[in-house]
C-alpha cells in the first residue's frame, strides 16, 4: 500500500505539515476544550487491556479554496462498535500484520469508504487520544486528497460518508453544548460539540478534531 506525494501542493497544506513536522502539538490542551466534565482529568491507559486503533482526517477541495473534511456516520446496528451511530473519522483497530499505525488508518479508510489511497498524502500524526468506554489509544493522522475522491460506503460499518465544508467550524455558533443520550441508558449533560450541517460532532472525534483546528492558519 503506498501514497502518492503531488509535486505541486496548496500553501495550506505545505503549511499543515509544517506545523505537524517541526512544532510541539496542542494535546491535551486542546482535546480539554472539547471534552466532557467527565473527561477533565485524563484517563490513563491500562497496558494490559488497552488496544491500538487509527483514524484518518482527510482534506480536499472541491473548488479552489472551498476545502472539505471527510467524516463518516458509523451504522448503527454494528454490534461490536462502541461508537455506533456515531459521527468520527474513517479507522479502526490496528491489525497483527499492519506495519505500522499510518497503515492501519489508511487501510481501514480504503475499506470503509473505498478511499483512493493513490491520491493520498499523509501530512503528519496528532495526539493520540485515549478512549475510556472502548479501550482504544487512537491515532489520528491527517491527510491530503489531491484528486476529488469519490467515496463509496461499507455498508455493514458506515451508515453514511459526510463531505463538511472547513469553513463550517470556525463559525463560533458552531459550538454548542448538547445533550447525548447513549446507547447504554445513559444521559450525558452539558456536552461540548460542534453542530454543522445538522449533525453533532462530539467525544473524541471533536477532540481530535479541535486540534486540528489549532493548528490552522489565522
């Protein structure tokens, strides 16, 4: 499995990985901002228990200068999913034979939304990001789609793929706090999201994805 790098690449993009290559991230600084009361003091990963998992954020324009985020709905019926129903980004748990955590978040990526990994630049990590209720370190990774992808869904994991416009989240109405009823019974109140496009964007999927937006140009 290998990426292709485009020889000419946008100015956003040159600077993302920049700042991804040669700064300190804002961690847990900016996952707190975005996290629930629950999550203030962050959990520690058990070493016996803990397992490994990536996702991947991926940039593209659909015109010059209109820049997209790709998300997915994950379906709600997956038996063995945690996060069921929820909003996140393309990934999963890293396999035995993925040589690396890059690999998983592509792989899982080309499998749930038939990503075209030919087009694909892998700018850089962010902080990796535990997760309490499912026991996953994850691995975000963010990537550039130099060709317009045409996604297709695997239907037994992803209920819907989900085009969001950049400029959506820096809109400040765009964080709202909300309240979450989960599928255990529990009610969580309070919430910190973002609600874009008539979806809510919350856990560690906007804690992640505030990072991501630190590191943006002003």
């Amino acid at each position: 499995m290998q990426t292709m790098i485009s020889t000419s690449r946008p100015p956003l993009i040159e600077h993302l990985q920049q700042k991804l290559l040669r700064e300190p991230l804002p961690g847990q600084s900016a996952h707190f901002k975005m996290a629930h009361a629950v999550r203030k003091v962050e959990p520690v990963p058990e070493s016996e228990t803990t397992r490994e998992a990536a996702v991947l954020m991926t940039l593209f324009e659909k015109e010059p200068g209109d820049w997209q985020l790709i998300f997915i709905r994950r379906a709600s019926s997956h038996p063995q999913d945690k996060h069921a129903g929820q909003v996140g980004f393309p990934g999963g748990k890293r396999e035995a034979s993925d040589p690396d955590l890059m690999y998983t978040a592509l792989r899982e990526s080309e499998e749930e939304i038939a990503l075209d990994l030919s087009g694909i630049d892998v700018l850089g990590p962010l902080s990796p990001l535990y997760i309490t209720v499912s026991k996953f370190l994850v691995h975000p990774y963010l990537a550039y789609s130099w060709k317009t992808p045409l996604l297709t869904r695997q239907e037994a994991e992803v209920e819907e793929i989900l085009e969001i416009p950049l400029s959506h989240f820096f809109d400040p109405a765009s964080r709202k706090e909300t309240r979450i009823n989960l599928t255990s019974g529990i009610i969580l109140n309070h919430v910190p999201s973002f609600q874009v496009g008539g979806q809510v964007i919350w856990g560690a999927t906007a804690m992640i994805l505030n990072e991501f937006l630190e590191i943006m140009p002003s």
